[in-house]
C-alpha cells in the first residue's frame, strides 16, 4: 500500500531518522485497519471495508484484505501524512510527510516507495483506473525505523489525498479523499 509506505517512511525521514536510540526490544503493529474518513468525498473516492488487522502471533499484527478505488489515482496528486501521537488521551501533531507528486513516484524505480509498490501491486504509471487491490499479509518492516522506548505509544495517521496541479506541494491544492490509520509502538 502506498499510504501505508508512505507514512512508515515519513515516521523514519522526518522524525528520529539520526535516532541514537537503539532499538531495545519494540515493535510497530497495527492498531486498526486502514479506515476512510467521514466525508462524502472519501467515500465516493475509495473503500477499505475489506481490510482488517489480523495477528500472526501474540507479537506479531498483519495488515490484509483488499483495498478499492472507486476512482481512479488522476496526474497531479499528492498525498499528505500527518501522524500524531497520543499523549495524554489527545493526538498531538508527531511528524508529517508529504508526496507532492504521487504519480512520479510510481514510475520511479529509485523511489524509496517503489518496492512496497510493486509488493501491493499498484501500477507503474499514472494515471490508473479505479481497479481493487490485495493487501496480502502485509507486515511492517521496523528494520529501518525508529522503533524504540522514545517511540513507544499509540499513534494515528490521516493520509489526505489532493489533487495538486503542477506537482509543487506549495500549490493550491483541491481535497479528494482522506484515509486514517491506527498503529502502536510497543514492548515486545
């Protein structure tokens, strides 16, 4: 899943990329399947009804189902991550990432997206049609991220998808759709 990819890079480029703090035993599992959010516009756009957060072991959650786009991804959109993290029972801003041009990015095989792509079988080029896609036992890949006891806690993650002409985040931007995400930091 590119929304997915997309904010477990940005939890590692833009937050603690420089860490110094090893890894003492943490994982990141998912908290919720990926959700739409409440808008007409969101759910005219895609529907994730078929996902659901399953556990391999007492450890372990996958991410499976299927994923659809009741329209299809159009040149010229972006998508935005916000994840915030729960502290003290609010969500406080943690870190955002943005993609200004997502469609650069799929045809991009140096992009830092390119293998979660092809793992979820998203096309190589835009734009695509509506189409449903499998999100097969997908387990995140804590490898690389920043997984440890100044990390640990609950997070949520609001991936809004714009349409953005010109592919300059700093452009005008007009809302598609937007997707939440659940996930948490915790002691193995």
């Amino acid at each position: 899943m590119v929304f997915v990819t997309v904010l477990l890079l940005g939890l590692y480029k833009y937050v603690l990329a420089d860490g110094g703090i090893p890894d003492d035993g943490y994982i990141l599992n998912f908290d919720s399947p990926i959700y739409v959010c409440p808008d007409e516009e969101s759910n005219a756009f895609v529907d994730t009804s078929e996902t659901e957060v399953k556990r391999y072991n007492e450890t372990t959650a996958y991410l499976t189902g299927f994923i659809k786009f009741i329209k299809g991804i159009e040149p010229a959109t972006m998508v935005e991550v916000l994840i915030e993290k729960d502290i003290g029972g609010s969500f406080e801003m943690f870190a955002s990432h943005e993609i200004c041009d997502l469609c650069k990015e799929l045809g991009d095989e140096d992009s830092p997206y390119a293998d979660y792509l092809k793992y979820f079988g998203f096309p190589d080029q835009c734009p695509f049609s509506p189409d449903t896609f499998a999100i097969k036992d997908f387990v995140v890949n804590t490898k690389d991220l920043p997984i440890n006891s100044a990390t640990a806690g609950r997070y949520q993650v609001t991936m809004n998808i714009s349409k953005n002409e010109g592919g300059n985040c700093l452009n005008d931007k007009g809302f598609i759709a937007c997707l939440k995400l659940d996930f948490i930091i915790e002691s193995l």
